[in-house]
C-alpha cells in the first residue's frame, strides 16, 4: 500500500496524499490487484472522475 502512495504522490504533487486514500487503495488491494494495477486505477479515478477544482484550490470539495 505504501508503495502505490508514494507513487501516486510523486506522479501528482498537487493532490499529493489526501486522508483516506489508504482505504481506497486497501480496497482495491483486498479486491486481489496488483500494485501497479491500483496505481493506475487511483490515477484514474483523481485524474479522470473528479474535476481540478475539486482537489487543486479545495473549491469544489467547499461547495460540496
């Protein structure tokens, strides 16, 4: 787990790590992924589902 947190914090220092995404990745862990499949799904999930301004200036996470 600590390994798909690294990687995803290096490969986007703005979101970085945000509490909670262990009990993502711990999911996803358990669901039988690999690591490297779990990292690519969290990249998915950050940097196509949710919009910049949810996670970048924390505009969108204040509306919600």
């Amino acid at each position: 787990m600590r390994n798909v947190l690294n990687a995803f914090g290096l490969r986007n220092p703005i979101v970085g790590y945000c509490q909670g995404f262990n009990y993502i990745v711990a999911r996803m862990l358990a669901a039988e992924l690999t690591e490297e499949e779990c990292f690519w799904l969290m990249c998915q999930i950050i940097e196509s589902l949710l919009p910049l301004d949810f996670y970048a200036k924390m505009i969108g996470l204040c509306v919600d």
